[in-house]
C-alpha cells in the first residue's frame, strides 16, 4: 500500500534525512532546534547497530555537540584521552598532548563507543521532539521542483515523500548518493585493518591513545575505561569469512605494543578497508551529502565520526538560515565549498599517517622516526599535532587549493579560521563561559579594541552598536583574555558564523561591516547608518572583507 506524503505542521514540507547515525542525528537536532521540521529515516529495520565503530570524539567535535547539549553526556560516558603516543619497534618517539590545549573548554579527546554517543544524541533530538522511523529508502526522484523519495516501511507500507531538501547521512553505500548521480573520487590501494574491542589485562595506558610501529606493520590501541580496549592492526590481507579471531589480535600486541597485555574475549570484530573517497559533490541541487556519504577514508587519527559531525553543523545552520529567511539561499553553495576541501585535506593527513605507520624499508623507518623524535623534542610535534588530531586547524579560508588551507607559523587568525568562542541553542556549555558566547543561528559582530580602548574607540563601538541591524548580536571582546595572539593590536570588527569561525575581519566601520554582512550572506535590510567619526587607526586599519 502506497500512502502520501504526511506533511509537517502547518503544511511545511520537511527537510528529509536519511540514515540516522550520528551525522543524521546531530543535522536533525540542530535543524529542529532551529525551527526546521525534519522526517530522519533510520535506512535499516535493524534499528541502532549494538557494538562499537567510531571510537574517539576530539574537542572539536565535543564543542559542536556542546550546541544541542550533548557533549557533557558524552564527557561523562566515556573515557578521558590526555595524549597521543607514538613508538616505534617499542621505543617513544614522540606525544602529542591534547591536555595542553588552551582555546577550549575540551582540552581532551573522549574514547566512546559509537553507540553509545548515539544513544546520548538520541535524546536531545527525542528533547527537541524529533523521531526515528524506519524505512529503506528505494527511489530517489531528483527531476522535478522538489526531490521524491520512495521509502518502504518494516511494516510493509510504501511511502511517498516530497521535501524541500533531502540530505544523505546513510553511509559509504548511500543509496542518496546513488540516486542522485553522485560519483565517489579517489585514488590509492586500500589497506586492510582488523579493527577488535575487548578487555586487555597488562600494563596498557589508560588515558592515552598510542600508535605502535613496526616492520611488519601498525598497531592501534585506544582505552576505553575499566580495562576495555579498541585494537586496530594492519594486515597484509584477509580472504577468510569468518572476522578475525582474539589469537590475531594477541599475536600483534606481543609484537608491536611497548607494553604488555593479556587479550581477552572480544567482543566485537571486524575487517576495515581503509579506503581514500571523496564525493565529487556534496550538494546536487535540493539533495546534500554528509558524512561517510561524502567521504571515507583511513582510520588513522579517528577522524571520520567527527568530520561527519563537522558537516552536519556546518549545512545545519545554513540550511536552517535558508529556511527561516535569515541568508539568502546562495549560502548553501558554500557546503560543498569549505566541506569538500576539508575533506580532501583529512582524506591526505590520514592517508599519510597511516602510510607512515607501514614504512618497511631501514632508511623510511629511520627517517620517520628520527623526524618524529626531532618534531617532539623542538615542539613543533605539539604545535600543529594537537589541533590537527582536535580539528581545530579546519579552515574555511577563500581557497582554490589544499595548501591555501593549511595554517601558518603564526597564532593570528585569518578569515575562515575557527575562533575559541562557543555558542548554545539551551544551556551554555559548561566551561565555555571563559569565552565570549555567539549566536547558533546567527552571524554575530565582534568588536575588538586591540592595543588601546581609548575614547575613540568607545565612539566607534558605540556607532557600530547603533548600525548593526536587528538580527545581528553585537559584542565587545575587548576584555577577555587570550585573544590579543590571535587578533593583533588593532582595532577590527569581525563578522563570526554560528559555528564559530570567521566569516569576515574587517575595519570597525558600519559601511564595511555592512558590506561584509552582504557578503557573507546576510538576507537583512539594514536601514542607512548615521556617520560617526573614526579614529585614525580605524580609518588606516587594513580591511580584510571576505566572507568565508
């Protein structure tokens, strides 16, 4: 039996997404917290998959999650991970620690399973009144006005959807992807992982995450808590059915791990092809991609989950902008824009991390060992390790290659730059109050005195407060501590997105933060300002008018 569409409240048609793992349930909460009805079809009638896949959520992802009140639960249900540890054929090499992160109240990763940050997702969306359903979808329609999906029920019924947007989170195999002509890119051999968790008995780090090189291969070892452990080996191949037993897992740790362990009765494991894909696309008109959808790649550094997570914000607060008519619709192309590069940057950092970890030859070997060594003993390890491993070093710079992304030697920011300012659609995040808050769903203008807060400055924020339209919060960061590395000693305005990076840095002009506020897609009709004068540090301030 074939049923209608079942129509949201007040005859809106809903944002569809498909496949509810955690990117589907972190892009329905943000969306319903903002407004936007959603229909999330669960794409399996087994319901949630009950053992561990993703197995580390790092601060960037815990700051994103703090926004729909999840992160805490997470903190609390997982394990701390203070570090990074690197050997090589037993011996340190280098660390990268997370706990000597500054700019965020998450200065650590949290070992979790996969299901049980879902769980935890859950019920901020069942909080915002969201629900699951069931269903595969089986036809996907793209050549009308609005996209048609054909989704079959676990019951038997077969329904019609048309949506205004329909967003595929339903994996590496996404049937959205699929139906809507989306090719999968990429280039490189697939390395094979048996990727296992149980409990180990021995003297294991518990709070670190190490990686153990060898000649022979790699080894992975993530806690937990209470002696429960994710273990990930390469292996030169695999072509039994059966997964791969304790004996494999336990004759690799002997092998490759600093520390000694006892493997015990796994509970869960698995064959994992580390494969390098990214979408052509992740946007074909009304259709959008996120998550393994869009991009697989290796498990070197556990960044997968969390990039999905970054995706889902990222689409959540435009597309929710889009529809309650905060931007203009053209902000949706910038999806594809920031995510895809970010993207291809993740797919090269992990595909280089994990062929480090293969090198078999003596002089490889000792060349990335004695370069680990010297990047650990000059800092430069830490400096780039720990925002790379925490994705803080995501940038939504304009940018035409990969390397126009990469950071520079410098602290100070750039527009497209993640800025440590948090933002709620509830509570705040606990311990985000030692920085300045934002608006989730707004862009918001930040004023920055630099060197001197002097009377003209007090004039020029004072005709900024005065010009800024009514939707746009407007804040003086002036006094909070820690931003003078980041922004300099002069004056400057800049325009910060939901998510927190920069969409514009500018003069503190009203006529610039104008433009720049058109420019980053700001749907508001802003009445003339009146004119102020500037100092002359404004008037020469170098303008930088962007948008991200």
């Amino acid at each position: 039996m074939t049923i209608p569409l079942r129509e949201s409240p007040g005859g809106r048609r809903p944002v569809l997404i498909v496949g509810a793992g955690p990117v589907g349930l972190v892009l329905a909460t943000e969306l319903l917290s903002q407004g936007v009805p959603v229909r999330l079809i669960d794409n399996s009638a087994a319901g949630p998959v009950q053992h561990s896949r993703a197995s580390v959520v790092w601060p960037r992802s815990l700051e994103l999650l703090g926004r729909i009140g999840a992160a805490e639960g997470v903190v609390e249900a997982g394990n701390r991970l203070d570090s990074v540890q690197y050997y090589s054929r037993k011996r340190h090499i280098g660390a990268v620690e997370m706990s000597r992160l500054t700019d965020t109240p998450y200065p650590f990763g949290v070992v979790i399973p996969q299901d049980t940050t879902e769980a935890i997702i859950r019920t901020r969306l069942a909080a915002h009144g969201g629900e699951i359903e069931d269903g595969t979808l089986t036809a996907l329609d793209t050549s009308g006005r609005r996209p048609a999906a054909r989704v079959e029920h676990a019951d038997g019924r077969v329904e019609q959807i048309e949506a205004d947007w329909v967003i595929g989170a339903d994996g590496a195999r996404s049937a959205v992807r699929e139906f809507a002509g989306i090719e999968l890119l990429g280039t490189g051999n697939d390395v094979l992982f048996a990727i296992g968790d149980g409990p180990v008995d021995g003297d294991m780090d518990p709070h670190s995450l190490v990686y153990c090189y060898s000649r022979t291969g790699a080894l992975g070892i993530a806690p937990f808590g209470n002696g429960q452990f994710r273990l990930a080996i390469s292996v030169p191949d695999w072509n039994e059915e059966k997964s791969p037993p304790r004996e494999l897992f336990q004759h690799f740790l002997d092998e490759r791990s600093p520390r000694p362990g006892l493997v015990g009765k796994l509970d869960w494991s698995t064959i994992f092809r580390a494969r390098r894909r990214v979408a052509e696309t992740m946007r074909a008109g009304r259709v959008f991609l996120a998550g393994d959808a869009a991009h697989v790649f290796s498990a070197a550094g556990a960044q997968g989950m969390n990039t999905g997570i970054q995706d889902a914000v990222n689409l959540a607060w435009k597309l929710a902008g889009v529809v309650n008519g905060l931007y203009e619709p053209g902000i949706l192309d910038t999806y594809d824009t920031d995510r895809h590069l970010a993207a291809e940057r993740i797919v090269l950092t992990t595909a280089k991390q994990t062929s480090w970890g293969l090198f078999k030859r003596r002089h490889e070997v000792a060349a990335r060992d004695n370069a680990l060594r010297l990047a650990h003993r000059t800092g430069i390890l830490q400096r780039f390790g720990a925002p790379l491993m925490a994705q803080h070093d995501v940038s939504y710079r304009p940018a035409e290659s990969l390397r126009d992304t990469l950071p520079g030697l410098t602290r100070k920011v750039r527009t497209g730059d993640r800025l440590p300012v948090f933002a709620s659609h509830g509570t705040p995040q606990p311990g985000a109050e030692r920085w300045p808050a934002i608006d989730p769903a707004r862009l918001s203008l930040l004023l920055w005195a630099g060197g001197r807060q002097d009377s003209a400055w007090v004039a020029s924020r004072d005709a900024l407060t005065a010009a800024a339209p009514a939707d746009v919060p407007v804040r003086d960061i002036s006094n909070w501590p820690g931003f003078t590395p980041l922004l300099g000693d002069a004056p400057k305005a800049l325009l910060v997105r939901p998510d927190g990076h920069i969409a514009a840095i500018t003069a503190p002009e009203p006529s610039a933060v104008r433009i720049a506020l058109r420019r980053a897609g700001s749907s508001f009709r802003a009445a003339p300002a009146p004119a102020v004068l500037l100092s002359p540090a404004a008037v020469g301030h170098d303008v930088e008018e962007l948008a991200a």
